[in-house]
C-alpha cells in the first residue's frame, strides 16, 4: 500500500475517507494527468501546502502532471475536496470545489479519458 500521512501529520479529527484508502489498495493510483501522492512526494507537498497556505487546512492527496494543481481534502471545509493551484499567490491559489473524493475520483476519469485522446 501506498505510504500516506501519518496522524501526526494530519489535522485533528481527519482521517482518511475509506473510499480513498480502498482505492488505494486497488492500486488505482495513476490516472494520468493525475496521481495519487504518496511518500516524499505527499510528505513533501503537504510540508510546501501548509507553508505557502498556512490559513488554509489543506490535505493533498493527488497532484496533475501537466500542471501544479493540487486535489486536496479542505477540513475548514467539512473534508470538501478543492483543487489549488500550487504556488499561486495566497488568495489566487483557489481554482475549484469539487465535493467528496468519488465527485473527484469521477473528474478525474474523464480527466484520463480526455487526456489520453
């Protein structure tokens, strides 16, 4: 299995959604241009989120290869998936809700299928 964040990494009273954590025991982890983060790349982007965003509680999960967006669960936000824009200007980094992590999962299945064409 993937290495996530462990929880002392993790913001109080998050934890990861099982729909999540099953579709990373399936092994579903790249969906080109997305991918699933996980090791020093996660444990990196998290570190680099919290510091570029520090009034944001962000937690990473996928990143786009194409570009620096970000899927991250929000916990300020009820654990709402957003997508940032990585080091944008604090303030400009929003670009979208997306809602729970199969809305995202959905997204970024079509993301594959456009991507791939």
């Amino acid at each position: 299995m993937a290495l996530l964040l462990g929880i002392d990494d993790l913001p109080p009273g998050f934890d990861y959604p099982q729909e999540f954590i099953r579709v990373v025991e399936l092994g579903l982890t790249d969906l080109e241009p997305w991918l699933i983060l996980d090791g020093d790349a996660l444990y990196d982007r998290h570190r680099g989120l919290r510091g570029r965003y520090p009034n944001r509680v962000l937690v990473p999960f996928a990143r786009r290869i194409d570009n620096d967006d970000v899927a991250c669960w929000e916990t300020d936000r009820g654990g709402r998936v957003v997508i940032v824009h990585d080091f944008a200007s604090p303030g400009w980094e929003h670009q979208a809700d997306v809602g729970g992590f199969y809305d995202w999962l959905r997204q970024a299945v079509e993301e594959l299928i456009e991507y791939d064409c």
